[in-house]
C-alpha cells in the first residue's frame, strides 16, 4: 500500500464499503460488470502498480445520478454523472460563496470538438485539507462531505465550508472518443 493510500483511505472506513477500484484502462473500460461490483478490492501491491499510468473510462455506462471510483496513479478519481438538479445546481453558483471560486464550466475539459459535457464531472476525490477521502452525496451542498474535519463540496466539487482550502483537484484527462475519457 502506497503511503499516499495510506494517508488518503485510513482515516474513514465508511469510504471504503462503496468504494469501487477499478485499476486499469483495460477493466475500466470492460463496463457494465466492472461497475457492477459494490466492492472490487481493497487497494493492494498488484492493483497499486496497475494503477500507475492512464487509466480509460467509458462515461456511456455510468448511469445519472451514479459515481464510479477508481485508482489512479495511488488516488481515487471520482466521476460522477450529474442529474440535471446537481449541474443545475452548480452552474447556479454565487461565486462569491465560494472560497476558491470556480465557475462549474472551468471544472470540466473540454471534447475534441470544444463542446463540454455537463453531466460528467471528474476529479481526484482527496479532500485539500488533510487528504481524507470524501463521502458522495452529503453535505450542506449535496456534494461530498470530508468527515475527518468537516469540510463541504458542492456539486462541482468546490469547497464551499470547512477547513479546506481549495476545490477537489481535476486531473488532466481527454476525450478519446464521444463518451471515453482518458486519465493520465
Ligand atoms: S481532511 Fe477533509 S476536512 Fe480535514
């Protein structure tokens, strides 16, 4: 186990039992029966070197209102497919509430095309405090809630309350097709 799993997943055993790990491209991309499992492993050597170049994930069989995760690189990356209230949610967003302003457009990259989807947001779900992993789904702002000292993220994952600092990071991923993204 990487130290980076170490500080990340040992704070918060409630992480753990929906936690999805899916540890290469290859199985990301498998689909349906990969998501399917509550729980695939608990981070372990193999799935931690697995896991350390790009990982592709195929957003067409993630269903509304559903959030995959998986390892990448030693951190969980977080994608959710947003119901139409939660995009509308953060597009709505008094910046002036937020700690780190973001608008909700500058947390999504961009097709090939320059077209964004909305419905998909990803990002690496390590909280900016400490490092916990934040639970989906809870929260003031109906985002994700970091137990550890309380910090709140809303639908885009922006801090919104607590003692964290910043936004949940986006990592660098492409579009590689319509519906497939690829991390790293
Ligand atoms: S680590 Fe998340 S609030 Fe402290």
């Amino acid at each position: 186990m990487s130290d980076a799993m170490t500080k990340t997943d040992a704070p918060q055993d409630e992480t753990k039992r929906d936690f999805i790990f899916i540890a290469t491209g290859a199985v990301a991309a498998a689909g349906a029966a990969s998501l399917a499992w509550p729980l695939i492993a608990q981070m372990g050597k193999a799935a931690d070197t697995l896991a350390a170049g790009s990982i592709e994930i195929d957003l067409s069989r993630i269903d509304e209102g559903q959030q995959v995760k998986m390892l990448w690189r030693g951190k969980p990356v977080f994608v959710r497919h947003r119901t139409p209230a939660e995009i509308a949610e953060a597009e709505s967003t008094n910046l002036a509430d937020c700690p780190d302003p973001a608008e909700d457009s500058s947390r999504l990259i961009p097709k090939a095309d320059g077209s964004v989807d909305p419905r998909f947001l990803v990002m690496i779900g390590v909280c900016t405090h400490f490092g916990c992993i934040p639970l989906g789904e809870a929260g003031d702002f109906n985002g994700w809630y970091c137990p550890c000292h309380g910090s709140h993220y809303d639908t885009s994952g922006r801090v919104r309350k607590g003692p964290a600092p910043k936004n949940m990071e986006i990592p660098n991923y492409t579009y590689i097709s319509d519906t497939v993204i690829k991390v790293g």
